[in-house]
C-alpha cells in the first residue's frame, strides 16, 4: 500500500529537520546545521552566515568564520550546481565523490574549452599548487600555466564582459576534486588553498548517500526536482531513482497526487502512524496535522527556497511572482509565515545599523508582525549590528 503524504505534513517535517520550526540550540555546532541543510550557499558569504545564524540560538556571524578560518570544520568550496557553498569538511569524502559522479557538459564552443585530459591537468596543477599555500586567482594562474603549459592562460573564456584565462572553466571541478577551497580573503582579493587531503568514498555509494541525504531533508520528492536540486540531467536522476527503489533503498509514496519518494521506512510524519484509509488502495496519514506556526526570515539562496518543492505549493498565489526571477528560485530573500513564502525582504547596512525592508504579500497579525520584529533582531544579532524593521514594498530588484 502506498502511503499518503500531504504538502502540510511534508512541510512540517522539513522544516524540524531544518531547523527552522525549532531552533538548533546554543552549542549546536555549525558544521552540524551546515550538514542538515546539504550546504550552505556561500557566494555572497553574508548569506550563507544568515542561513546557519537564523537556524540557531545565538550563533553570530563570528562563529561561522571561525569554523570556517579558524577550527576549519566548514570548508568554502564549489558544491552542488558547481556553485560556492559552505560545506562541513568532514563531509568532503561524500561531496567530492559524488559530485564529479553527475554527467555535465560543457557550454564553451570547442575552441574555448579544454579535453578531458586538459582538465584533469590543470585540477592536478591546481591542487600541487595550493598546497599549504593561500593565493590569488591571478597568482594560481601563473603557477597553473607554468605547471601544464600556455594554452591554460590563453584568454578565451567570455565572462563578466572580459575574457578569463582558459583554466578557469575547471575551476569548479578543482573544488568538486578536493583540489581546491577559498582560503581568507587577502585584503579585497579572494584567495584559494588546498582543503585538508582525504580519500573520497566510492563514487557510486556516495552519490546514493546523497540521494538519501537529500530525501531525509528534503522529501517526499520526485527524480526530477532531486535532478533540478543538484543541475543533473534528468534521465541520469530518473535510473538512479529507480536503482535504489529496486534495491529496496527508497520508497514511493504520494504527495498530494504526485508519486514521489522518500528514504525506505522514513514515512512518519506529524501527525502521522495510522489508519488504512479506503479508496486506491492507499495508506491515509491520522488527519488533524498542524502546519508549523510562525515567521522566519531565509537570506538569498537560503537551501530550504532551493531544494524544498513543489515551488506552487512552497511560493502559493502571488508569492510565486513577486518571491521567483522567471520562475527561479533564490534570487530574493523569502518571508516564510506559517511555513509557506509570504513575502520578500531586503537588508541594507550601514555601519553598525541594517534596515531591514519587509515586503508581506498578505496582511500580517499583531502577533505575526511581533515575531517578525524578533526575526529582524535576530538578523542584527547574526549579523553583529543593531537591525531596524521597515514593513513597505522592496524596491531593489533581485540579488541586489
């Protein structure tokens, strides 16, 4: 019998596991909160302090950097989508097999990009190069060069309205190998360093590790948004998917009218644990389920707006408009109430002081708009300034 899972249920749980309906509570460490989100998105560093700050009690923006610069148990790096992630650096044997595991191609025309032999002699120059050393782009790239030859300087790869250095379109895939972090930045200038050397675990148990990793957190889920979560092609999700259903790793169930999966035996929801309902031969969950209550505030590229879908049902009405770039999620940071989008925000810094602009999509309570004052206290709190709540319209456009 096919269990049923409802959007309320599914929410429910995905938000305990996230941290997000209770906080993680002090002493918690960030590695650990790091690790239940599948990364942190990092490229605008603020926002990845934001996503693991806003999951806890009292975590500042100080103590992400020092797990970051410091103990090293987090580790800036390319993750999934090729794009900068914290991740835990004990986790780097599951990313860094897994990872280089998902099919990609290339978008360079064949004069632009490297073979594969090319490739994996700039990511062996890369690593020998950053060894115990922290350095520049432009300084890796003369030692990538020296290291394999000119053709990696030649300038060809169109970026930004220049053109970048040929070596530079396996910059990721360095990451990906455990060639290659973000070490501190040297002044204005990022520089990069060699993670702590490891062995990667066995490419195909690490990516079904991710699958289960990713149902726990995020599931129910389809093959299709595991494969639009991690920028795989979809027919590669679809035969992995049913690989582990075969082996009895998986399981189907249906949300809301979809099947989707979940981990083999991980069905309890809230709520949930009994009853055989009547009609389809289907499994009813007990009813009565009680959606998480409540306001949180999800910097850009927060994981829960990434990963969690079905975007209609997470961004619902006029959320999946205002809250989406062109149907892409991330790209805003998200007022959650009650566990769906419900509005966008925006922070603006000045020095000790941010003024935080919230932009509801519906009216708020008296005690919805008290919890959000406590929200952007705690903005402030992470981000180690004194935060003020503006509610009117966001006027900056997306990832401003």
């Amino acid at each position: 019998m096919t269990v049923r899972i409802t959007w309320t249920e599914a929410s429910a749980r995905r938000l305990e596991r996230q941290f997000l309906a209770t906080s993680a509570k002090p002493g918690v460490p960030a590695a650990d909160v790091v690790a239940t989100m599948l990364g942190a998105h990092a490229q605008v560093l603020s926002a990845a302090e934001l996503s693991v700050g806003v999951r806890t009690e009292g975590t500042t923006r100080a103590d992400v950097r020092e797990a970051l610069w410091q103990d090293r148990s987090l580790v800036k790096t390319h993750g999934p989508r090729g794009t900068v992630h914290l991740l835990p650096t004990a986790e780097l044997p599951l990313w860094c097999a897994a990872l280089p595991a998902v099919p990609t191609g290339s978008v360079f025309t064949p004069d632009v990009r490297v073979s594969e032999e090319q490739a994996e002699q700039i990511v062996a120059a890369i690593g020998d190069a950053l060894d115990g050393v922290c350095l520049t782009v432009d300084e890796l790239g003369e030692e990538v060069v020296a290291r394999t030859g000119a053709w990696a300087g030649d300038l060809v790869m169109p970026a930004f309205q220049t053109l970048w250095p040929r070596w530079r379109q396996v910059l990721h895939r360095a990451g990906w190998a455990g060639a290659l972090c973000f070490g501190p930045n040297r002044g204005r200038k990022v520089t990069y360093t060699r993670p702590p050397h490891f062995d990667p675990l066995p490419a195909d148990d690490a990516v079904r590790t991710l699958v289960r990793r990713y149902l726990r957190a995020y599931g129910p889920a389809t093959p299709a948004w595991f494969a639009k979560w991690l920028a795989a092609p979809g027919g590669w999700s679809s035969a992995l998917f049913g690989r582990m259903a075969q082996a009895g790793e998986i399981e189907e169930v249906d949300f809301e009218g979809t099947v989707a999966w979940v981990v083999a035996g991980d069905t309890e929801f809230p709520g949930g644990g009994g009853g055989t309902g009547a009609g389809a031969g289907g499994r009813d969950r007990v009813r009565g389920v009680r959606g998480v209550r409540g306001v949180r505030l999800l910097p850009y590229f927060d994981s829960y707006g990434i990963a969690a879908q079905p975007r209609e049902l997470l961004f619902p009405g006029a959320a999946y408009q205002r809250a989406l770039a062109g149907g892409q999620a991330g790209n805003f940071p998200l007022l959650l109430v009650d566990g769906v989008v419900a509005g966008v925000w925006h922070q603006r810094r000045r020095g000790r002081r941010t003024t935080v602009t919230v932009e509801p999509l519906r009216r708020l309570t008296a005690r919805q708009l008290r919890e959000l004052g406590e929200r952007v206290e705690r903005v402030g709190e992470v981000l180690e300034a004194e935060a003020e709540l503006v509610v009117g319209e966001v006027t900056v456009g997306p990832h401003a």
